[in-house]
C-alpha cells in the first residue's frame, strides 16, 4: 500500500513507542526506539517527528548521506499489528527555514534538536502475534529533565561534545550546515 489509511492514522496516534532505522551506503545501520508526543500524521504520505537531544545523533548524518528511513510501530496493547512506513526524509536543524514552521507540530519540550520530515513511499502491515502484550505504565521524564536542567548554552556544549560526529566518523551538522 502506498498511504496511510485513517484506519492505520488513529493506529499511530494510539501508540506510546516507534522505532527509526536508517543506514548508510557503509558503516553501521541506525536502530532507535522513539517515545513522547513527537510524531505526528500531517498527511497520508508525510509524517513529522522531533527529534530530542540524547547522547548519539546517527540519524541526522544517515539523513545527510542517504534519504532512505524505515520507522515501524507496534501494538503492545490490544489486537496485534506490525505497521511499517517506508520513505526518504530530510533532517531539519533549528537554522533551517522549515524549522518555525515545523515545530508548531509539537508541544514545546525541552531538549528539540532536530525535525525528520519523511515523505511515505510504502505502508506494510504485518501480523504482529510474535510481539509481546505489555502493559503501558508512563511516559519516562528522564530526558525531559536533564534537557529542562540546562539553558540553550548547555545544551549546546552537551550536542557539541556528544551530538556532533556519527559513529563513523561523519559530521551531523548539529551547529552548523556544512557538506557531507
């Protein structure tokens, strides 16, 4: 299937977990489990979500490098399903224009580094009965809090220090916009 239906929309709105993966031509693929309110359906085929300071960056250099990226979601709760978007996206810093107009997609939380605007090639849905039924507790605040802890200078230093370089040895463009 080439879109997202209203049925599969509401599945996603529903969802307290996504994982992203992307991958260079070489090196390491990127596998990352996403959770707060920081995706959202803009349409049948673009999907939005904001990217929080932690301590790797591997998506946006992936990004830079090869527009290629998978996210999947799973239901823990209720009837089972695997549901898989397949597309290329574009990583957008706080000095890109898209940047005002993206981030009122989001509540403000503390720590927004990066929006990953994907356009949806594909939708797959599949069975999902080997995904265990889990009970959904909360939200964790962690990295919320250490984000809130610290001013925009902090947080600059800690992408600096942490968010700058990929785990192959490629720039994120964190802080500034240079070449791949």
């Amino acid at each position: 299937m080439s879109r997202l239906t209203p049925r599969l929309i509401d599945f996603i709105k529903n969802q307290h977990l996504f994982f992203v993966a992307t991958a260079m031509k070489d090196g390491h693929i990127n596998l990352s489990p996403k959770g707060l309110d920081s995706f959202k359906v803009i349409n049948e085929n673009r999907v939005i979500w904001l990217n929080l300071t932690g301590s790797g960056n591997e998506t946006a250099t992936h990004l830079m490098h090869d527009e290629r990226m998978t996210i999947m979601f799973c239901a823990f709760e209720g009837p089972p399903m695997i549901l898989r978007l397949y597309g290329s996206a574009k990583v957008y810093h706080h000095y890109d224009d898209f940047w005002e107009e993206g981030i009122g997609f989001f509540p403000e939380i503390a720590g927004a580094r990066q929006l990953i605007d994907m356009h949806v090639e594909l939708v797959q849905i599949s069975c999902g009965f080997g995904v265990p039924l889990m009970d959904y507790k909360q939200q964790r605040q962690e990295l919320m809090e250490c984000a809130e802890g610290q001013d925009e200078e902090g947080l600059k230093e800690y992408r600096k220090k942490k968010n700058t370089t990929s785990l192959d040895g490629h720039t994120t463009n964190i802080l500034n916009k240079t070449k791949p």
